[in-house]
C-alpha cells in the first residue's frame, strides 16, 4: 500500500502500474480507483497501451484518510492534492483523465498548471456558462443526497433520490459522515468560471448519451473536442469504447 501525504496532511492513497508517458486517474464521488478504473478495465487497456498509470482515493474515499469537516474540502483541496501529487512524483509532461467529480478537478487542475499534456473529462458536459447557479438540478440533487445520507432513521427517508442515494453510498461502503462533510462543504464542482481559456491543452470531453451533453463544454474550451457513447452516468464507465476512446486519444 503506498500513500503520500498532500498539503494539508492528509493521506492519500495511491497506486501506479507500467511505463511510458504518466497518466493520472481522477475517480467520481462515492467509489474508488479500484471501482472507476481498474474494475471496468479502464487501467489495464491504459496499462498496454504504454502507459505509466497512476490512481489516488481522493480524501474521503477509498483507502485514503476521510475527514469528518466540510473545511477539509474546501479551498480548492483536491484540486491541491492533485498538484501535491505531481510534486510527490516528480510528474512532468502528464497527461489527466478524470470522471465526474475526478472531471470537475481535472478541468480545475488544467487551468492553473502547466504539466499537462492532454485532458480527458467525462461525465461532466452542458453549458459552462450556467454552472453553479444556486438552484441548479445538480446543487438540489446534492441537497436531497445529504438529506439521506444526515437522516438519523434510514427507514424514515420519505424522498426516494435520498433514499436511493443513501442506499447506493452504504452498498459502495462510504463513510457515510465524510461524504455528507464533502457535500456540504463550499467547494466548487461545476462552477462558471471553470471552463477557462487557460485550459489549452487537448481536451477530450466524453459523455453517456442518456447523461449531460459534452458539446457545450468542448465547445467552450480552445482545444476541446466531444464524445458520446451509449450509457448513462453509471453505466458508460462499463462502456468497452470508453477506455478505447480514451487509449486512442492519448495515443503519443
């Protein structure tokens, strides 16, 4: 097991397999490196394709600490552990791939570090310019997530989405106290200002065609192009042409 510890002390846990050009996985909400990436046989095609790859269990997931506070996500945090990452490792010339959550930092990342070679964002998608808005569907579906996972009586949730929500985070073994601090937290996820002309790099955006549309979003970055495949939020991770769109577009 090989951890390193980022900024602010926090321990994260990591691992990295292969050789050739580093590329860094980015994990979504609720699972691990193990479930986002090695599982669906993202990593091993990464693996063969020449690659060096490298996955780390954001905070609060996985094998890595999990703190209890909303403080310890905020102030740009794992946008942070990514670069502490890249110190850790001495990573130059890399390129990012990130889902949904691990898309959100991803794309945070790009904009203000320049040790990247190529982006890939998926599950994230629409349009840019009408991220963050307080009564947004993702800030409300947040809320009625949090609502399941603060319930003191599970069997007492009324609202199916936090009961669903509640559900799925239990069978996936979260820690249900830091996931609510991470939600709760003031962080940015999907914010306006995210999709920066800074962000210059190649950037593949990739969605499931019954999840949000990519073109938007590619559309509003300098070098960005879009990618549907069939599936949903879920289930596009188990997609085959997901981790071939990917080794194709990392191709050295």
């Amino acid at each position: 097991m090989a951890t390193y510890t980022s900024f602010d002390g926090t321990k994260l846990y990591y691992e990295e397999e292969g050789a050739g050009v580093p590329v860094v996985l980015l994990h979504g909400l609720s699972v691990d490196v193990e479930a986002n990436w090695k599982a669906p046989g993202i990593w091993s095609a990464l693996v063969e394709a020449g690659h060096r790859v490298i996955g780390f269990d954001a905070r609060g997931h996985g094998r890595s600490d999990k703190p209890h506070e909303p403080s310890a996500y905020e102030d740009d945090a794992m946008v942070r552990d990514v670069g502490s990452m890249f110190d850790e490792l001495s990573l130059e010339v890399t390129d990012l791939v990130g889902y949904s959550m691990g898309a959100s930092t991803a794309l945070q990342f790009a904009a203000r570090d320049d040790r990247l070679r190529r982006l890939v964002l998926g599950g994230i998608g629409g349009d840019p310019n009408v991220w963050g808005t307080p009564d947004g569907e993702r800030s409300l579906m947040g809320k009625r997530w949090l609502a399941g996972l603060e319930a003191k009586d599970p069997d007492a949730i009324e609202d199916p989405v936090a009961r669903g929500a509640r559900k799925v985070f239990e069978a996936r073994g979260n820690d249900l106290q830091a996931i609510a601090a991470l939600l709760r937290s003031n962080r940015k996820h999907l914010s306006s200002e995210m999709a920066s002309p800074a962000v210059t790099v190649p950037t593949l955006v990739v969605c499931g065609d019954r999840d949000a549309s990519p073109t938007e979003l590619a559309a509003a970055l300098p070098n960005g192009e879009a990618l549907v495949l069939e599936g949903d939020h879920e289930s596009v991770i188990a997609n085959p042409e997901l981790a071939q769109s990917i080794v194709s577009f990392l191709a050295p």
